[in-house]
C-alpha cells in the first residue's frame, strides 16, 4: 500500500532527466517538447511525476529509487495492464508509452495520459457537498469501480499469461512470510501467529481474476466537484489472482477500527465520518455487482493486514539502516505492530 498517495507539494525532480525523457517522448511517442517535470505522490510506490508540455499534462512512472522489491516496480507489467483495461469500462489512465532503456533517466519508465482528479485521505474535496450522500456516494464510486475490475474477461483482454493463478491464494503465506523474514529486524510474535490462524483458515475455493493488488480510496482519483470515480490508478502490483484481496484490503481500512489510533491512520481517514456507508454494506453491493460471495471476507481481511506488515517493515528496515528517512517510513515504528494487532482483532484471536 502506497498510503501517502495523495498530491504532495512540487519537489525536485532527481529521478528525471526532463531534456533526455522530452527527446525520447518526442521521437517513439511524438510528444512535443520542451517538459518540464514535478514529482508528485509518496510511500513506497513507483516513483510519480507530473509532465507539462505544449500538448497538455501527461504522467511519468518509474522505479523509485530505494524499492522494497524489484518485481513490484515493474513499468512493463503495470504498462501492460493498462493497455488491457484500455477497451474495458474500467476507469483507467491510457498509456502512451513505454521506455524499457535505463539510460534515458536511470530506469525504465512509462508514460500514460494525466487524469484531471484528486486522491481523497482524510477530507472531502472543497467543491464537495458536505453529508453522508456524499459520503455514500463516495464509497459506492469506490467499490463499484473494483466490480467492474473483477467482472473483466482476463484471457478475452490478452492477460491469459499475465499471472500465475495455480495455487496462487494457497501460496500467499509463505511468500510473504519469507519476504518478511528477509527483513526482519525486530521480534513480532503476531506475525507468525496469524500466519498459522491464515493458512488454517483458508477458503477452500475461489475464483481467479484480475487484482488491482493496492486497491484502497487513495489509488482512486475521483473529480474535483462531485464524488465520481475518474481512475483507478497505481497499477504496478497488478496480477491474476484471487480479486477478494482487493476488498479485504480495502474494506478492512474502511469505516471503523479496532485500535485508536488505528494503523495507518490517515488511510481512507474519510470513511471513519459520521454518515459514511458502512463495511457490510459496501460488501454487499460488491457481491451484487461482482457475482462473487463475500461470505469469508474477514479472512481476505486479516490477511491483507498482515501482508501489508510483511511488505511495509522492509521500509521500516530501509528507514532503520539510513536508506529510507521518510516521516512515512520512521511511523512504521508503530503501524507494522499496529497491522497485526488489527489483523489479530479480525481474526477473534484478542479477547
């Protein structure tokens, strides 16, 4: 999860190399230079920036420069993806290009088209009706856009090889306990036991789909002036799997928590207002608009929880050895235990 995902401040650009990434564009894209580039977006995602040029707005993604993982910052799977979603009524930024040669701006890159939308944390926009319709109809623009994701013909769009979904939800424990275990730097207890309460647990059947594999409010840009779903964006850990993680992960950081604080605390922050749609209900008319039974959705819950832990301490590692010194990656401190303690609550394992 990429939880400070909302718009930052302009910032220096040292990832991107304007002059040589407008020749590049200008020659495989025919995007016409001069651009001039702003780093937007925070966490652990690809690395964001804002391109402006004599033909409009556009977006650059690339590696950051500190990745936790070299396959989750892959420019030509998460190029892929959107190429797929092009012809599909998921809303999706249209790429433009893919540049595969590190030397033009120190890694591979790709370029889609800007979309004219804002990322909501923990306010409405100001040109938002303040109320619980709005509040609503924000968590149902949310949820319907992730059912129109998991309703995609995966093969029928050319991303029959795109993953591998043979054992692939029976597979998740040990991966992520053995990415977690080749960063660990600290003793949490819960990890290891809600690894043993997740693979005793496992739903016994699904049915494999296409993920979006981050999904939360903060992936979604929505328009400036009403709650309407304009993107789904953030698609580097994009893979056929089992779609119910997405809504694990994204309802199990809606509405109300067990913890105060909870983790993460300005994860969808905005869904925690009086009004809001609650987590059942969102459920239900995801399995309406889906077909998918969300009956063992406190599994997908409890799982996304602790998988998050597994991914984000190896930021907090980064942080603790001096290569990460992000305020982000320094309150891991306490949101990784805080992940697990939440995940333990789902699970019935704290009185």
């Amino acid at each position: 999860m990429t939880p400070e995902g909302a718009p930052a401040p302009s910032t220096p650009a040292p990832l991107l190399d304007e002059r040589r990434v407008a020749a590049w564009l200008e020659e495989h894209a025919g995007v016409a230079g001069p651009l001039t580039g702003e780093r937007v977006g925070g966490g652990n995602s690809n690395a964001t920036f804002l391109l402006r040029g004599p033909d409009g707005p556009l977006v650059l993604r690339r590696p950051p420069a500190a990745a936790v993982s070299g396959t989750a910052h892959s420019m030509a799977r998460e190029h892929r993806v959107l190429q797929a979603l092009a012809g599909t009524d998921v809303p999706a930024p249209r790429p433009v290009a893919l540049c595969d040669d590190a030397g033009v701006t120190g890694a591979p890159f790709l370029v889609m088209e800007h979309v004219d939308g804002v990322a909501i944390t923990d306010t409405l926009p100001a040109g938002y009706s303040p109320g619980e319709s709005t509040l609503r109809r924000l968590g149902e623009e949310m949820i319907d856009g992730l059912a129109a994701l998991h309703r995609v013909d995966w093969q029928a769009v050319g991303l029959g090889d795109f993953g591998r979904p043979e054992q692939f939800l029976e597979r998740q424990v040990s991966r992520w306990t053995r990415q977690y275990e080749g960063h660990a730097v600290r003793d949490l207890p819960r990890f290891a036991q809600l690894a043993e309460w997740l693979d005793a647990h496992r739903p016994p059947e699904w049915t494999p789909g296409l993920m979006h594999g981050d999904f939360h409010l903060d992936n979604c840009l929505f328009s400036p002036s009403e709650p309407r779903l304009l993107a789904i964006i953030d698609w580097e850990l994009a893979t056929i799997g089992d779609p119910l993680m997405d809504v694990g992960l994204a309802l199990a950081f809606w509405g109300w928590r067990p913890l105060d604080p909870p983790a993460m605390p300005q994860v969808q922050a905005v869904s925690r207002q009086a009004g809001a749609p609650g987590r059942d209900e969102l459920a239900r008319r995801y399995g309406g608009r889906s077909g998918r039974s969300v009956h063992q959705l406190p599994w997908y819950m409890v799982l996304a929880f602790w998988k998050l832990a597994a991914i984000v301490e190896g930021a907090y590692a980064q942080y603790l050895d001096g290569r990460l010194t992000t305020d982000y990656a320094r309150r891991l401190g306490d949101d990784v235990p805080r992940l697990l303690e939440e995940a333990a609550h789902t699970a019935g394992l704290v009185d």
